[in-house]
C-alpha cells in the first residue's frame, strides 16, 4: 500500500454505530403490528418491501420510514388502527434524531494519518441524514472531502477517484460492508481493508472469500495503522 494516495472511510458502522439503531426502530415497528403479524414475519415483510423500494427511495432512514408505512399498510389489509401511521412517522423521527457514538480508535486514527494522505468520507444514504450526522461527529475537520452516493457500485467509486484525479491503484476504500465497501473496490483496481461489524444488515451479507494482495480484514480501525 505504499502507492495510496487517497483513504476513504465508510462512514455507517464503520466511524459511528448506525445498524443497531435500524434494528432498535424495527422492533419497535414489529411490535406495534403485532395483532396482525409475528414478529419475524413482519421483520420479513418489511425486508421485502425495503427491496422493491431501493431503485426508488434509495438507502437512509427516510426509505426505512417509507417501507414501514407500505409494510403497515399492506399487511394490515388497510384495517390500520388509527394513529398506527403517526407512530410510525415518530419512530422514524427518533431515529434520525440518535446520538453520534463513535466507534473505537476514530479519532486516533484519523489524526494519525491527517496529512499523509487526503482523507475521504464515502458513505452511501440520505443526503441531508448524513450530512447531519457528519456535522454532529465533528469529524469533517479530518475530511478532504465527503462523498455521499446513492449506492456504492463500480461506477460510484470511479467517479470518486477521477474526482480525486487518482488512480485507482493509488486509493484505498476502508469499511465494515465485503458488499459495498471491499467487491467494487477491487473490481476497479483500488485496495480495500474490511473491519467487520458485530451486526450487520441483511442486504450487505455475502459469502465471498477474497485473497488478493490489495485486500486486507483486521478486527479494529486501529490495526489499519501497522499497514499505512
């Protein structure tokens, strides 16, 4: 990795806890309709309405919003109690108003490795949610430049690089998603170190073994260092 020029940090689950915020506001959800439904079939339900809706509403809390109040609607038979919707509008509300817990060895790293290379937020959502959480963080004295995609797909990442007027062997994607923030990555060429996350969503779970020089998984942000 001596050739990197360019370091872009996921932002979700990898710099701040995201996920487990999800999974707090689907319980919520699930246990609101519960004369309709059992829990895990709700769950499902929802995960499949979330699906259909991605080519539309994209990914962030306000999708999730969107797909709880179709998922309501839809396996209520549109028999909803009233004020169920209202409820579902506050849950969401909630949700976007969480903390910002930072994840370990953040700012250590990240004043580690300022000015040594141009540091890069990647992250993939809500426009405004993430800039809000990026704010919130007070972590964009660090960034050289934010990137928030609508997905993270080859093309996304490339024009990132040719942004950054690197190429991609010179850049180097860090993340708790093999998915999102490793496969395109290296299909371009980049590099990639994977940090897993305890929870993970369903839609970024893959199989996939990897073993490519320009591949790397350590357990912690911080070990990112003894290879940098």
């Amino acid at each position: 990795m001596h050739n990197i020029k360019a370091i872009a940090f996921d932002a979700d689950d990898t710099l701040w806890v995201n996920e487990p915020y999800f999974q707090e506001t689907e319980r919520k959800f699930c246990a609101l309709l519960e004369d309709y439904l059992p829990h895990h079939t709700i769950s499902q339900e929802l995960y499949k309405t979330e699906v259909q809706n991605m080519a539309l509403y994209g990914y962030g809390v306000k999708a999730f919003m969107l797909s709880m109040v179709e998922t309501a609607v839809r396996i209520s038979g549109g028999t909803l109690r009233p004020g169920i919707i209202d409820k579902i509008i506050q849950y969401g509300k909630e949700h976007l108003d969480k903390p910002i817990e930072m994840l370990d060895d953040v700012e250590d790293v990240l004043n580690s490795l300022n000015g040594k290379y141009r540091l890069v937020v990647a992250t993939k959502g809500d426009l405004l949610d993430q800039e809000r959480k990026l704010k919130k963080s007070m972590l964009e004295r660090f960034s050289h430049h934010t990137e928030i995609m609508s997905d993270k797909q080859e093309a996304d990442y490339l024009k990132l690089i040719r942004h950054l007027d690197i190429s991609p062997d010179q850049f180097l994607m860090i993340g708790n998603s093999i998915k999102s923030d490793v496969l395109p990555v290296l299909a371009i060429g980049g590099h990639a170190i994977h940090i897993p996350y305890h929870i993970n969503w369903v839609h970024d779970q893959v199989d996939h073994t990897i073993n490519l020089p320009n591949f790397l998984q350590v357990e912690r942000l911080g070990e990112i260092l003894k290879y940098l």
